[in-house]
C-alpha cells in the first residue's frame, strides 16, 4: 500500500494550514486553514482504515463525523465573522482583542 | 443526721412546714425587684416599699425558724435538680435549713429590713431611688441565695450575684466616673478571688463527684482519701475566695473604696452582711480545715492576723467617717477569719453575728451625720452630740459594743475569740489580737470625738435626722447592746440555750472548741486593752484645746503643777503615740497605696499593654499581616499570569503548536 | 402526626427557602408583604421546632440514632442520601438557629442599612436560614457539605452589599479599600480555605470506608466504622487535620480567627447577630458530630492541640478585647474567647466537655447576639462605634443601657445567668479530662481558662463604664435620642427571658444533651471513660 504517500499529503496539508493559522490576519482565511487541517485528519483517518480494515469501520465512521462537524463549525465561525465584519467594517483578528484581560 | 456534740446533746427536728417553704425567703426579693422594675416609679418610695415588704415576709420566716431552732433545732434541706451533666454530675438549687443558715437568715433579713427602712428616708429626694432599691433587692435575694445554699454551686451563683449588687450600688452615681472606677476596682477583685473559689470548688468537687455541702462534710469527716488528696490546695483556692470577698490583706484594697456607694449600702453590704460571706464560707467548709486540710490553717491564720491589726490601724488616718469604719470593718473581718481558721468556729461566727449589729448600726449612724452635715469628713464635723442626740448615743452605743466594753456585744464575742486563739495555741497572734482591741477603742475614740464633741466646723445648721431614719438606729442598738448575752460561755438560758447550741444544729459534728466558761485572764487583757484604748484617745481627742486651756486658769493653784505634769504625760503619750503609730499607720497606708494598690494598677497597666501588644504586633501585623501577605502574594501571581492572557486567537494557537510539538518531541524520545 | 415523622424537618430546612423563593414574586416596593412574609417563613419554621421539642423522645437517647430520620437516596453513583435526622446535640442548636432567625426578622422590621433594598436583604437571610438549619440536621458528608457552604453566599452578600463603608488602608496593600469589602471577601476566602480541607478529609473518608460500591458518606455509617477501628494511623490523622482545619476556621480557633473581627465589624447588624449566634456554632457542632465520633482515637490525639489553641485563644481574645476601641470589635473578639471556652469543653473529650460546649454554644449565641443586636441599634443612633466618644448611655437611652449592661454582665459568665455554665463546666471536665490525656496541661488549661474569666470581666466592665456610664460626651448635647422601640424590645425580651431561664435552669438544654452525650462518650471511648468523674465518695 501507498500508506506513506497518504500521510506525506496529509502532513503537508496539515503544515499548509498550521501556517495559514497561524501567520494570516483575515478570519475567514484562518477559518479556511482550520478546514484544511481538519480534512488532513480525514486523509489520515481514511488511509489507516484502509490498512486496517477494522470490524465496524471506526475510521470511515470518525471521517464522516469529522466533516459533519467540521460543516457545523463552518457554519457557526463564519456566522460569528458576519457578524464581527458587520459591527467592526473589518476581519482582521489583530484587532480582535476584546476577549483579554 | 444529727450530730450530738460534746457536752451537747441536740436533737432537731425537720422543721415542718417552715422549713419546706423557707425558699421564699430566697425568691421574695428577686419578686421584689421586677416589681420595683416595672411598677415601682408610680409608689411614692418609688418601689422601695416592694423590697421593704419583701423582706418582711421573709423575716417572718427567719424569725419562726430562728425561734424553732431555739427550743428544738431545725435540720432540714431542700433541693431541686437544676442541671444533669453525665459523670453522675448533677447541679441542685435549693435551700439549706440547719443552724448556721437559720442564723444567716435571721441576720440578713433582720438587719436588712432595718437598713431598708432607713434606707426610704435617706434616699428621698436621690436622683435615681428605683434602681437603688432594685439593685438592693438583687443583693437582699442574692445574699439569701448564699446564705441558703445547700452546695457549693448556689454559694457561687449568690456569691457573684451579690458582687454584682455591689458593683451596681458602689457606681450608684455613676456620672461621676470615680465611682464607677471604685466599683470597677471591688468586681475586679473580687474576680480575681472568685477565680480561687471556682477552682477550690471544682477540685473539692470533683474529688468526691459532689458538691452538696453535707456530703462533703460528712467526706471530711470520715477521712475521704481522694478529698484529702487535694484539701490541701482546694482548701487554699477557697479561702483565696473567701480573701476576696471578706477583704482580707492584701485583697481587702476594694473595701474602703466602696464607700462611694450610698451608706445603706456600705451598712448592709460592705460592713454587716456581705462581706462576711468568705466568713460563712469558711464556715461551711469547716469540717474540710478541721479534718483533711489543718495544714492551711496557719497561713489563714497569719493572714487574718495581719489584716486584723494592720489594716486596723490605718483607720487613724482617715478623715472620711466611712473610711474609718470600713477599715474597722476590715479589721473585724480580719478577727473572724483568724478565729474560724484557727478553729473557732462558734467564735468567729459569734463574733459576724454580734458584729452585723454594731456595725450596721454604726454606718446608719455615720449616714445619718452625713445626711445632716452634706459631707463625708470629720473635719467637716464636730459638736453634733448637742444638735443630734439620737444618733450621738446610739452611735456611741455602737462604738462601746465594737471596742468590746462590757457587757456590750462586742466585748462577748471578741473574748470568744481570744479564749479560743489561746485555747488552740496561737498564743502571739492572741495578743496581737489584744493589741487590735487597744487599736480598736482608740480610733473610735477618735471618730466619736471628732464628730460629735469640741465644735461644730461645717456650714449651715445640722439637725437630727427624721424618725424613719432614728428609728432603725435604735432597733440596732438594742441588739448591739444585749445580744452578746445569748452566749456568755458557759451560760445556757433554759429552754433556749445559748448561741452555741444554735449553730451546733448541723450535719457532722465537727470537734469545734468553744469555751465552756470565761477565762477571766483573757477577758481582763482585752477589756483592759479597750479601756486603755479609750483613754488615751480621748486623752488626746478629747476635748477642744482652748476650752481646756480656759478651764485649767481656774484650777487650784496648788493642783496645778500635777495636772500640769499629767498634761505633759498626756503630751508625752501623744508623743510617742504619735511618733509610732502614726507613722506606722502611715506607712501601712502608703503600702497599701503604692505597693499593693500599685501592683494592681501596674497589673492592669501591664495588661492592658499586654493587650495592646498581642493585638497591635501580634494580631495586627503579625497574623494579619501573614494572611495579608499570602493575599498579596496571590494577587500578584494573578497579575502575572493574566498578562498571557492577551485575547489574541492566533498566540494562543501558537502557543498551542509549540506545545504539541514539544509533546511530539517527548514522545519520539521517549517512545 | 406521622407525617410530621418524615416531613418535619425537611420543613423546618427548606420552608425559609421556600419563603425566599416567594418572596422573589413579590415586587420590590411591596415591602410590607416582603416582611411579612418573611417573617411567616421564619416563624413556621421556629414553629414546627417547636413540634419538634415536644415530640422527641428525650429519655434513654443513644448516640447515633437519630429521630425524625429521611434517608433517600440523592446522588447513587457516589451513594450519596438526602438524610437528616436530629438528636440530643443537634435539637438545642436547630431549636436555636430558628428562634434567632424570627428575632432577626424582627428586629429588621424597621432597621435597614444603606443600600436599603429589604427584598434582596430578606431573600439573602432566608437562604441563609435554610443553610443553617440544614447543617445542624445534615447527616450525608456531602448534604453536610453544601449546606455548610449555602451558608457562605448570603453572608458574603450581607456583608459585601450592607456592609460598612468606612475607607480602610489594609496592610501590604497599596489603595483603600472600603471595609466591608475587604471583610467579606476575607470572610469568604478564609471559610472557603478550610473548607477545601474538609472537602478533602470528606473524600478521603469516603475511600476509606469500604470496597466500590460499599463506600459511603452517610454518618451514621461512618460512626460505626469508626467506633470499629476502620479509621487509624498516618491516614486518620491527615484526614483529622484536614477536616479540623475546615471546622476550626468557623468557629473560628487561635490563629485562624483573623476573619472574625473585620466581618462582624463590618457586617450589618443583623449580619453579625447571625454570624455570632449560629454560623460560629457550626464549627463547633461539626467536631462534635464528625470529628469526634468517626475519628475517635485520633480526636484523642489531637486533643492536646485543641486545648492549648483553645487556651491561647481565650487569654489572647480577652486581651485584644481590652485594646479596642471599636465597639462591635471588641464585642466580636470577645467571641474568640467564649468560642475558646466551647472548644475547651471539647478538647476534654468528656461527656462533661461536651455538655459544657453544648450550652456554650447556646449561651454564647444568645447573649453575644443579643450584645450585636444592641451595639448595631446604638451606632444606628448614635452613628459612631468609637467607645471614646460614647458614654453615658445610661442617662441618654436608660432602657437599652439596661438591657446592655445585663447582657454584659451575662457575657462575663455571671453565674445564675446562661454563660456561665459553659465555663464553669468547661473548667469541670479540663480538670478530669478523658483518660489518657496529659493531665498536667488540661489542668493548667484550666487554671488560665479560669483567669480568662477574670479578663473577661475585665474588658466587659471597661466597655461599660466607657460606653454606659460617666456622663454623655458634650457633642451629644441637643441630639435627641429614642430609647428602644417596640420593635427592637420584640427582638430582644425573649433573648433576655431565655438567658435568665437557662441560667437558673440549665436542664432545659441538658435534658436534651445529657443522654446522648454520655452515650457518645461511652460508645467512642468506653463506659471506663463516664466513670472516671463519679468514682469517689
């Protein structure tokens, strides 16, 4: 099997949004870099399952869990940005600063 | 129970009815006070008519029972369980029948109402009549409750409860803080003594799991182990106790003190009832010093030896009439307590029996004069036998009675005392206890002389007080004047007997001596003692200086020069006298000045700044500064760390990959 | 009255709760049906206490049977039950707690401090009640627990919201803070440190006793394990330490009391009545229902400690008393020394000790709540606490100078009066402590604990004469000052008819303790240990 070459993606999709989370300033930007980390965890997932091949399929089970909530993160995130971009004219989370002590 | 004593064969009954209902001697007076509270402002004594007539029913009872007692003796007790505490512990209230109480009762209630009676017509007109005769009626009931206690519990209860009358009478007028200080000063002491108490009746108590008068007794005289194992210091602890409210030296500071009290108060409480409580005490627990703790006795002894002639002596200094008699007071305190520790007990409670008469009689004496001159000092005085006849006599009636004159009172009982310090062998202190008697005759000289004779130097015109006040002056005086024929020794008046025979009514026998006839040696010394006393102090208070002088020019010329050499001896004697006791006197009273009283301010000074220092350093910034300082601590660790808080999403997401990778790193090495 | 068998005191606990609820349907400006109604809540529930006393089977009571006993389960996966029950020891103090609370109603009727708002106020002093009495009946680890700490809330908000104003420069740290700040959140950390102890001493307890599934938080149970020996060693002395650092913060002992004065200074009066008059006692009452029973033999080793702490904390309290100048300070460090007295009594592990702690504690809540009561009406009038420029109280309000100097006199254990049995008795058993006790230092104990009395006489005299007597300070002239008012007199007759009661007739308290004191003792430390008092003559 390719099991390396899936993990090599994986991780490589994984790094691509662990760097668009943490160096981009517009949110829906990081939002989107938090869906690619998320299906690089699908990959994976996917990938050993079809190594593994268990009984009941816990990792086809976890993918599909996954992105269904991953959808509903989505949904509400950008709902919050919406709303944020309403009342501030501005998506940047720099300043984004009211949650502080 | 009924004991039969030497020489004595007593059988008593129960008392009857009498003695089953003798306990509303105890509560009549606290009925009386609530009834003063609530409706005694309306009455034109403004209440005191409530305590008068609460303690004329009571001295119905005191009275028949006193009277029974006489012709058959009454032994009877009455207890209700108040508290049951495990261990077998119980707590009782109740009351106590037997001669010695019987004889409290009749004392109390007797000299009570008298000075009650007084007490409407020299209070008229005060500003605060209710609260003196509520307070009054506290200390009436409270007494009684003492008198009448069957254990050691009660005794205590009456015994703070008549601290606290006192306490509220000395600050009567309590505008003027000095008075509340003097009655600040007598609680105080009296706590510190009551400290004794407490723990001398908890070790007695505990040793033979009771504290009932009779069981203890009959303890002690069966030879208890377990009670004998701590007699010795439980019997110390009680006589510090009874130190304190019987003011004996060098606890007795509090007394003269509470003559800021009006004088009824200092009559009935601070001279004729009261303090003779640590008396009555050491009466109670008699059999306890005579069986188990003989050991203590001499240093009662010596303490009542001092007391006795020291502080008797100090009474020649004082200007203020009542200072004179509570030093007197303080003296003849002092002959009880030497004469019940040494082992008469008959003739030190004669002597409390026969002394509640004189000296009551001689306060009301003293308050009457106050009442007509509006000043407590002597020097303000003089001349008022003329404008005063009344209390002039009974006054000197009172005097003779308390200098031991015969066959006044006082004589009967002072020479109990000294036959039995003879008779037990404490021979020095007997003549110590002589040499007081001289002491007492001559101060009294002194203060009769300088109130009622040579002339009046006070302002206004001094008039014999009204009859309600007169008249209790002689219903005291005539028991001061005969009552100490009821026990000349040796003489038992048939069909009621003699005072001996009265107090031998009790629980255990108790192998006390009394005399069974006058020793007339003894007798002789202390009358003598007495007279020599009188003589010299008129000698030298006598007469006014110039009248004399006047008088002598018409002297015969050739008795002159005797008389005129007797006068030199007079001077002589006023010489030494003077140059000896006077600074004697002096020096006892600056000791008690600064040296006694001054450990006790010292003491309280300490404390206070004892207190100053736990809670200035230790509390406030020892303590509180600890617990501040772990708060500060707290506080600034929460300072710190908030700063990480910096409401930045993406820091913390950093913050969040650096610590999964660092955990990553863990694993690879690890695993 | 059967129903009274099972229901009688979850009534008695959750009707102010009950009330409380009620109260908050009530709009805020209805006051009158406010006080009303709180003072029907508080009366039921003093009312059905009073059932109470007339249906407990006083005679031949044994320790750990409980009467008026709800066992249901509560919480099944830790096995913890919603049971109560009440006994000889707990009836007094739950009788107590539910009189002060009517008084306390009372004496609110027309006595409210800045800002105002009876309905917030009323609501916070009914929780409080059902906070209280739940814990004297509380016979679940964990029911024991929370209503221990339902208590802390209401308080922290009497205090922190009515509380004193005053500006107070607190050591160490910079700015000013007003008191009643700083002292309720003292109050609250202080309580809530122990309490995390005793949490612990809980869960430890609850490992210990038995294997998954038999483990348990009932007391009842506990008791008997512990009567058994299941609680020894390294194990029963932590858990011991930990539960008596819990207890001990409450009642509160040498050196934890810090929190004590500032709170009750600051407290609004009503606040400190309460404080001074129950929430102490749940310190106290804790050791003797928990600690003793279910750790006896490490009780018996930690009594030593208990004694000497007690000991400091009667000599030190008097001391700082006498360096006050502040009124209700004074009368609150007081309560360090009487509170010393009832942990006195039950460092003797006696049956004596703990019957003297018993009616300390009742004597104690009567007359130092009453002593709130009168000192908060007096700087109500007089607007100041500062004894030096007080005096003469007696000519400016006659009738509350009274009351005040009799309940002095009372607070000073003036026998005859109900304080003094407690320290009388106290004295009693630290003479004859339980055997095996160092007999040497319960016996010194006893000796200053006995000239404790005598500085408490003198700081009680010294804040008499300084506040009651002498003449009235000159600022006072043209003030025109009413005495008591029927609502106050209401509050305060029945404190001073009860205090007079159980002076004279202590077996009002004993009759109810006595049996099941005795009978703790002998069950925890054996029948040698009752006879030791009553072997002689």
């Amino acid at each position: 099997m390719l099991l390396s070459q899936f993990l090599i993606v994986s991780s490589a999709l994984f790094s691509i949004g662990v760097y668009g989370l943490l160096v981009r300033r517009n949110i829906v930007l990081i939002l989107l870099s938090v869906e690619l980390m998320l299906n690089a965890v699908n990959i994976n997932l996917i990938a050993f399952e079809s190594v593994i091949r268990s009984a009941d399929a816990t990792g086809q089970v976890f993918a599909i869990f996954i992105i269904a909530v991953a959808a509903a993160e989505v949904g509400i995130g950008l709902a919050i940005v919406l709303m944020i971009f309403r009342n501030r004219r501005s998506a940047n989370v720099d300043e984004l600063n009211l949650m502080r002590w | 129970m009924l004991a039969a004593e030497e020489g004595h064969s007593i059988t008593a009954g129960d008392g009857g009815w009498c003695a089953d209902t003798a306990g509303i001697m105890l509560v009549l007076p606290f009925v009386a006070f609530l009834l003063i509270l609530f409706f005694g402002k309306k009455l034109k004594y403004q209440g005191g008519e409530f305590a008068v007539g609460a303690l004329a029913i009571g001295l119905v009872w005191a009275t028949v029972l006193f009277v029974m007692n006489m012709t058959g003796g009454v032994l009877d007790q009455t207890t209700f369980e108040v508290a049951r505490i495990g261990s077998g512990i119980t707590f009782e209230l109740g009351w106590m029948v037997d001669g010695l109480s019987i004889m409290m009762y009749f004392l109390v209630n007797f000299v009570g109402l008298v000075v009650f009676i007084y007490a409407l017509g020299y209070m008229e007109g005060d500003i605060r009549v209710n609260s003196f005769f509520a307070s009054f009626s506290i200390f009436a009931g409270a007494m009684l409750v003492l008198v009448g206690a069957p254990n050691l519990i009660q005794m205590i209860i009456g015994w703070e409860g008549v601290g606290l009358a006192s306490y509220l009478l000395i600050g009567h007028y309590w505008e003027d803080l000095d008075n509340v200080e003097a009655g600040n000063k007598a609680f105080m002491t009296n706590k510190v003594a009551d400290v004794g108490l407490i723990l001398g009746a908890i070790l007695v108590g505990v040793a033979i799991g009771n504290f009932d008068f009779a069981a203890l007794s009959e303890a002690s005289v069966s030879q208890n182990a377990e009670l004998g194992a701590v007699a010795f210091v439980g019997g110390l602890l009680l006589f510090f106790g009874a130190m304190g409210k019987s003011a004996q030296f060098p606890l007795h500071i509090w007394l003269p003190d509470a003559m800021a009290g009006p004088t009824p108060v200092s009559a009935l409480m601070h001279a004729a009832t009261m303090v003779t409580a640590g008396i009555y005490l050491m009466a109670r627990m008699f059999p306890l010093f005579e069986n188990l703790a003989q050991d203590a006795r001499v240093y009662m002894v010596a303490i009542g030896t001092i007391t006795l002639f020291a502080i008797g002596l100090l009474a020649l200094v004082a200007d203020d009439i009542k200072k004179v008699l509570a030093y007197s007071t303080v003296s003849q305190l002092g002959y009880m307590m030497t004469a019940v520790a040494a082992g008469g007990y008959t003739a030190g409670l004669f002597h409390l029996f026969t002394h509640a008469f004189f000296k009551a009689l001689l306060f009301l004496g003293a308050g009457s004069v106050i009442h007509a001159v509006h000043s407590n000092n002597m020097s303000d005085m003089g001349g008022l036998r003329k404008y005063m006849p009344t209390t002039y006599w009974t006054f000197v009636a009172g005097s003779l009675a308390l200098a031991g004159i015969f066959p006044l009172a006082g004589f009967w009982s002072k020479d109990e005392i000294l036959a039995t310090l003879g008779y037990e062998g404490y021979i020095a202190v007997m003549w110590i206890a002589i040499a007081g008697a001289f002491v007492t005759a001559f101060y009294m000289t002194r203060a009769v002389a300088l109130t009622f004779f040579g002339e009046y130097k006070g302002h206004g015109e001094p008039h014999e007080s009204p009859k309600i006040m007169t008249r209790p002056l002689i219903a005291l005086a005539i028991p001061a004047i005969f009552v100490g024929l009821v026990n000349i020794p040796g003489v038992s008046i048939p069909g009621i007997g003699n005072f001996t025979e009265w107090l031998a009514v009790r629980v255990v026998e108790m192998g006390d001596h009394h005399a069974e006839a006058i020793d007339f040696g003894i007798a002789a010394a202390g009358l003598g003692a007495a007279l020599l006393g009188f003589a010299l102090g008129w000698m030298i208070w006598g007469e006014d200086k110039k009248t004399q002088k006047e008088r002598d020019t018409f002297e015969i010329p050739v008795l002159y020069p005797l008389l005129r050499r007797k006068y030199y001896l007079d001077d002589a004697a006023l010489g030494i006298v003077g140059a000896t006791t006077g600074p004697l006197a002096r020096s006892v009273d600056w000791i008690n000045t600064y040296v006694i009283d001054g450990i006790v301010n010292a003491a309280a000074a300490l404390t206070r700044g004892l207190g100053g220092f736990v809670y200035g350093i230790l509390d406030q910034k020892g303590l509180e500064g600890f617990f501040s300082g772990l708060s500060v601590v707290v506080d600034g660790a929460g300072a710190g760390l908030r700063k990480l808080q910096t409401g930045r999403v993406q820091q913390y997401a950093a913050y969040f990959v650096v610590g999964a990778i660092g955990l990553a790193v863990v694993f690879v090495i690890l695993i | 009255m059967e129903w009274f068998d099972s229901w009688g005191l979850t009534l008695i606990v959750f009707l102010p709760l009950a009330g409380a609820l009620l109260l908050g349907l009530v709009p805020r400006d209805r006051e009158d049906i406010l006080k009303r109604g709180a003072l029907l809540a508080t009366l039921a529930a003093f009312g059905l206490s009073l059932v109470l006393i007339g249906l407990f089977e006083y005679s031949g009571a044994t320790y750990n049977t409980y009467q008026f006993e709800v066992n249901e389960s509560w919480i099944g996966a830790i096995n913890a039950n919603y049971h109560l029950g009440v006994d000889g020891i707990s009836l007094p103090l739950l009788v107590l707690s539910t009189f002060v609370m009517v008084l306390a109603v009372i004496y609110s009727w027309n006595h409210w401090e800045e800002p105002y708002n009876p309905k917030a106020f009323l609501i916070l002093m009914l929780i409080l009640a059902t906070g209280m009495n739940g814990t004297f009946v509380a016979l679940d680890l964990v029911l024991f627990f929370v209503f221990f700490e339902i208590v802390l809330l209401p308080m922290y908000f009497l205090i922190g919201v009515w509380g004193d104003r005053t500006p107070r420069k607190i050591p160490g740290f910079a700015k000013v803070i007003e008191t009643r700040l700083y002292a309720s959140i003292k109050f609250f950390l202080f309580t809530l440190f122990g309490s995390a102890f005793m949490l612990l001493g809980f869960l430890a307890l609850y490992y210990r006793s038995g294997d998954f599934g038999e483990r348990t938080f009932d007391i009842v149970r506990l008791t008997e394990l512990g009567a058994m020996g299941s609680f020894t060693g390294t194990f029963a002395f932590l858990v011991f330490g930990a539960m008596f650092l819990g207890f001990a913060v409450k009642v509160p002992m040498w050196p934890l009391h810090t929190w004590l004065p500032d709170a009750h200074t600051a407290a609004p009066t009503v606040g400190s009545v309460l404080l001074a008059a129950i929430l102490l006692k749940l310190g106290s009452y804790a050791f003797i229902r928990i600690s003793i029973p279910i750790l006896p033999e490490e009780a018996a080793n930690w009594a030593p400690a208990i004694a000497v702490l007690a000991v400091i904390g009667i000599i030190y309290g008097s001391l700082a008393c006498l360096a006050q100048t502040d009124m209700k300070r004074l009368i609150a460090f007081s309560s360090v020394g009487h509170m010393g007295f009832v942990m006195l009594g039950i460092a003797t592990m006696t049956d004596v000790g703990i019957n003297a702690a018993i009616i300390g504690m009742v004597a104690h809540g009567l007359i130092t709540g009453l002593l709130f009561f009168l000192a908060g009406s007096m700087s109500h009038r007089y607007h100041t606490r500062e004894m030096d420029r007080l005096g003469g109280n007696m000519k400016l309000m006659p009738v509350m100078g009274g009351i005040f100097a009799f309940t002095a006199m009372a607070s000073l254990g003036l026998p005859g009066l109900a304080g003094f049995w407690g320290e009388f008795m106290a004295l009693v058993g630290s003479y004859n402590p339980l055997d095996g006790l160092p007999l040497g230092l319960f016996r010194s104990s006893m000796v200053l604990g006995a000239i404790g009395t005598v500085l408490t006489a003198g700081y009680m005299l010294y804040m008499l004469q300084k506040v009651n007597l002498g003449e009235p300070k000159a600022e006072w002239d043209g003030h025109e000052f009413h005495d008591a008012d029927r609502w106050e007199m209401t509050a305060w007759v029945p404190m001073i008819i009860l205090i007079v009661v159980i002076g004279v007739y202590p077996n009002l308290i004993f009759d109810s303790t006595t049996d099941t004191v005795v009978s703790l003792i002998d069950t925890v430390f054996g029948s040698d240990a009752i006879a030791s008092i009553s072997s002689g003559g």
